[in-house]
C-alpha cells in the first residue's frame, strides 16, 4: 500500500492522516482508493469507537489534484473513474468520523469533512468552495452538504465567489461544532473522540444515522426512523448499564451490545 494515509491507534479511537503534505493533501486517485480502505477496516474493527480524520498544520485537504486529475479530464474519463464510489464509501462508514480542520479545507477538502459527523477547526482553518475559479462546481457534494449545513443564501455566496470562510465564521454559520487554539487542536478533537468512545456504540451509530437521515428523508420519514431506533435500544445491554449505573450513582462501562 502506498502511504497517502497514516493510521494510529490509541485506544478506542484511531487517527487517520491524509499525507499528501508536499501538495497540501490535495486527494488524488491513490488517496482516496487508500483513505476509503483505512476507514472501512476501522469500521469493521469493533475496538474502534471513533475515528479522527485529520492533515496537518497548513491543510487538512486542498481540494481534488487539480494537477493530476483535471488537466486532461473529459466527462468521459471523469464518468470512468467512478469517483462517486469512493465518497459514497466514506459516507457508508457508520464509525463516528470527526474532522479536525487546520489550515485549508477546500473543494474536495471541504466536502470530505462534511462527508464527517462533527467538524471541528483550529483557529486556523480555513473552509472553500473554489471551484467556480477553475469554472466548474463543487462535485463531491458540496452543493447539496453546505446548502443543507448553512442555508441557500450563504452557500450561494460562498460557491458563487469561491469565497474563504476562517474558522469563527465556519462556527458561527454552522459548518463547525467546535474551534480550538492552534497550539492544541489535535489534542482536543482527540479528546472529544475519546469521550464519543466511552459512549454506547450501538446508541451512538443510531443517533447519527438518525440524525444523517434529517438530510436525506422527509421529516416523517425521519421520525419513524427515531422512533424505531429508540425502541430497539431498550433491548441493549448498553441500555441496561446506562440505567443501573445512574440508578447505582456510578460510571457507566459500554460494551456495544
Ligand atoms: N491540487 C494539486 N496541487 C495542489 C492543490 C490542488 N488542489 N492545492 C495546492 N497544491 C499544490 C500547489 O500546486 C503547490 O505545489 P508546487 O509546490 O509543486 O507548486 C503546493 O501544493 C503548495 O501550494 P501553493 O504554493 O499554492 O500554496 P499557497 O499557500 O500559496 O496557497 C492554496 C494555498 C490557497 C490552498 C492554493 O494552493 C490553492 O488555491 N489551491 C487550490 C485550491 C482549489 O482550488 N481547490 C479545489 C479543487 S477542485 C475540487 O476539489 C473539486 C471537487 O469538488 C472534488
């Protein structure tokens, strides 16, 4: 395998670091290829209860390699290349994925950590859609995630101008749960995992399912599904444990069953 993505475990959650630096993590073929292999063998993997998908300091992603896939691209050989496959593997990935942005989270950065569940920034980052400078339009996502995440008049401002949103902005509209200081942003999305971890996995892969199907349902749709889901988590020994423990006045241990 090449090594366009470095996985480290620590525990209950896993870092997953894209490693393209020389190009700002820019997502070619044989990152995406290896990032939707990582993440769907930690998907698999039960000792896994939450995953960090992270760059380094100046970028989480710049976007798609504009270099190596658009120069000579045709709609023939974009349409071959299946690239929808791959996003729709990370989006099958029922693990907790938290992005944690520094630096640039642009294009296809910025549509990979809204394929995430939670994104958190350092003050840093930076978050785009500028495709419209190379004339086209976000393709992996973006105007469907950013238009559900902030509404159709600031996703039309920010795809239109290509415009960079800083860190307290992306909060502020909605687009990140959380922004840390620069100096400790990979610690503290490492700790917000590690609290999603000791929770209830079976509990916690219903809430986001749930909570994924406010985008792709009816209201009614998605109200069903909470309310199926709620019903069959009295049936987890989670459940169970989570009771006794507040009943006992003590710490709950999740198992995930
Ligand atoms: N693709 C390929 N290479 C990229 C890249 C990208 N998306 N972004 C940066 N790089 C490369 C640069 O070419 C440069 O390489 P060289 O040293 O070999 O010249 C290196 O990374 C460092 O970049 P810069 O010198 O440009 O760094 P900077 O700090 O001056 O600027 C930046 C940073 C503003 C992010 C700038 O690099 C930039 O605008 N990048 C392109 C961002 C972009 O347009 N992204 C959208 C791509 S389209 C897309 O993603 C479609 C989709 O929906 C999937």
């Amino acid at each position: 395998m090449p090594n366009t993505v470095v996985v480290t475990r620590e525990e209950a959650i896993a870092v997953v670091q894209l490693n393209r630096p020389d190009v700002l993590n820019a997502l070619n073929e044989e990152l995406m290829k290896e990032l939707v292999a990582v993440l769907s063998a930690l998907d698999d993997d039960d000792a896994i209860r939450c995953i960090v998908l992270t760059g380094n300091e100046r970028a989480f992603a710049a976007g798609a390699d504009i270099k190596e896939t658009f120069i000579a691209a045709t709609p023939v050989t974009m349409l071959k290349q299946d690239l929808t496959a791959n996003w729709e593997a990370i989006r099958r990935v029922r693990t907790p994925i938290i992005a944690a942005v520094s630096g640039y989270a642009l294009g296809g950065g910025c549509e990979l950590a809204m394929a995430c569940d939670i994104i958190v920034a350092s003050e840093t980052a930076q978050f785009g859609q500028p495709e419209i400078n190379l004339g086209i339009i976000p393709g992996a996502g973006g105007t469907q995630r950013l238009t559900r995440t902030v509404g159709k008049f600031v996703a039309n401002e920010l795809i239109l101008t290509g415009r960079r949103v800083k860190a307290d902005e992306a909060k502020a509209i909605g687009l990140v749960a959380q922004v840390y200081p620069a100096a400790s942003w990979l610690d503290e999305a490492k700790a917000l995992a590690r609290t999603i971890a000791e929770k209830p996995p079976v509990a916690v892969r219903l809430a986001t399912e749930a909570i994924d199907l406010a985008w792709n349902a009816t209201l009614d749709a998605g109200l069903e599904f909470e309310r199926k889901a709620f019903y069959l988590l009295f049936a987890t020994e989670d459940k169970k444990e989570g009771v006794d423990a507040f009943v006992g006045k003590r710490k709950a241990i999740f198992k995930g069953r």
